[in-house]
C-alpha cells in the first residue's frame, strides 16, 4: 500500500480544489490518504468530511487528524506515525498529480529494490509563468550569475543541473527531490524524520523536503529518481509561506544555514564569496519580491540571534 500524507494549515480551498481532486482521479486503488490538519477554523475539517464520501465510493480510506501542533516537518513526523503504507508519499496541498503517479511510484519501487526516494517531475506554474516573461526572466538569470555564481541551483537533478530554477524537472537520477510530491520508504523517514530545527522562524519549514531528501541520498550514496512517464503540477495556492514578514526572511537565512549544517560532506560555496558574505544578492531578490526593507532588516537580525543561540 501507498500512504498519501498531505500536511496542511488554512488551506481548504487548495485542497477541495486541487490536490485531493486529483487523488480521486488515480487509475490505482492500492492507496490511502492520511490528512494532517493544523488550521485554525474547522473549514479543512469539513472539506475532509465532504471527501471521506467520496473516496469511500471508490473503496479508498482518507483519515483526518487534526495537528497537535503546526509545522510542515512536525506535522508530517507526527503524521508517519499513523500511516499503513510501505511507501510514504507526501503531497502539498497545492500539488496536483496526473492520474497515473501513484501506479507509477509503485511500480518503481517495486522494480527497483534499491530505491529510497523518487518523485514524479515536476512544473511548477509559477516558475513557468515568470519564464514567460522575457525581460524578468532574463534579469534574474543576470542577478544570480552576479551574486551566487554558478554554484546556485534550487533543484540538483544530474542529468540537468541548472543555475536557475527550472519550470520543470528532468526525469532521471537526482540528489535531491522537491517534496510538494516526494515518495520513501516507510522505514526511511521514521529513521531519518524532518528536521523539525527548520520550523523555528514560522510553521512552514521551508527546505525540509531538500533537506530530508538530500540526507537520504547521503546515507547511502544510492540516487533518488525522478520518474518518467508522470507528471505534478505546484499551483502555488496562496498561504503563510507567501506572506512578507520578517519571519520569512529571517527563516530563508536561518534555514539555507542549517541545511547546509546538515549537508556537512556536500557544500557548495558561491563564486563571490565577498558579495555572499554581504548577502547583497539575497537582499535585492527580496526587495524585488516586495519585502520592505524593514522585514529585511528585522528577519536578518533575528536569523543572527538563531546563529548565536544555536
């Protein structure tokens, strides 16, 4: 069995709208769907209640269980716990996949015995759209060749390492997954968990997925996939990770910090160390963003004091 684990928080309307939607649409029925909700209004709880009637009429159990405490990497810790599966997969509440993803994770995993982590590729309409315009997208190519060298890559997938974030992942081996749609094994993630360090500045963890997905692939020196022949799409549904607060600020430093803590045999340093060191590149991305300088300058101050406390 496949245990679909979907950490969710004041999102309903992503979830009636597009992930749960989709999970309804699979030509495979060998799965479950465990949601872990920490909004604070019933709203998600009800849309939970609509859809139990529904997967029920095709013989599929969703389970709701409301979040003790919020955080994407608890939530999902707490939520492992609960699932029957032998293979996890955990799906943002904004990500919706093609109707042949959960036949296909299963069908890796049990061709290749090897196998601790795949995830279907993935376009993320947000990036894809950005792409579209051309000026934007060449002024922030230019912006981190300047800054970050060509050393900076959202996603590290081997046969297609970018200096940008693509619209799109390329199927094939990787050395880290994007976790909006990300399959392991059961025993993997119990072992290895969510850095839960990574929710100190907001819910939302931000880079958990990489950093889980990267620590998996250091254990055993073994490639993580991404599969051919399947699709996701990232919708981006508005939510507390897009809100310009300093505390996202200050969890953009703090985490990427940590992450690279974790990933202590695989560092990648920018080119320009002088300019990093300044994180000139990082502040005007996050003034082009429409972060004030204020959040900036408050988030950065608080990622500093982490640093001390830590």
């Amino acid at each position: 069995m496949i245990s679909v684990v979907i950490a969710t928080r004041n999102r309903h309307k992503a979830l009636a709208e597009i992930s749960l939607p989709s999970l309804l649409q699979q030509d495979f029925s060998g799965f479950e769907v465990i949601l872990w909700d920490a909004s604070d209004d019933a709203l998600t709880e009800k849309v939970a209640a609509d859809f139990m009637l529904r997967f029920a009429a095709l013989e599929t159990n969703l389970r709701y269980f409301k979040a003790p405490r919020p955080g994407s990497a608890s939530q999902r810790n707490s939520a492992v716990q609960e699932v029957h599966g032998e293979i996890i997969f955990f799906l943002d509440d904004d990500v919706e996949i093609g109707q042949n993803v959960l036949r296909t994770v299963r069908d890796y995993f049990d061709t290749f015995s090897w196998l601790t982590a795949a995830s279907p590729p993935l376009i993320d309409r947000q990036v894809a759209t950005s792409q579209r315009n051309s000026f934007k997208f060449f002024f922030d190519q230019a912006a981190r060749k300047i800054f970050y060298g060509h050393s900076f890559a959202r996603r590290i997938v081997a046969p297609s390492t970018k200096n940008i974030a693509p619209a799109h992942d390329t199927p094939g081996t990787a050395e880290w997954l994007s976790g909006g749609c990300m399959a392991v094994r059961r025993e993997i993630v119990q072992s290895l968990r969510f850095d839960e360090r990574l929710e100190r500045f907001g819910g939302y963890a931000y880079l958990e997925d990489a950093d889980l997905s990267h620590r998996i692939y250091l254990r055993d020196r073994r490639p993580l996939l991404v599969m051919e022949g399947c699709h996701a799409i990232h919708h981006s549904a508005e939510g507390e990770r897009e809100k310009k607060d300093w505390q996202n600020v200050a969890a953009f430093f703090y985490n990427t910090w940590q992450v690279r803590q974790n990933f202590a045999t695989y560092k990648k340093y920018p080119s320009l160390p002088f300019l990093w060191g300044l994180r000139a590149g990082t502040v005007a991305a996050l003034l082009s963003k429409g972060y004030s300088v204020g959040a900036i300058i408050k988030g950065y101050a608080e990622y500093r004091k982490a640093l001390h406390e830590n």
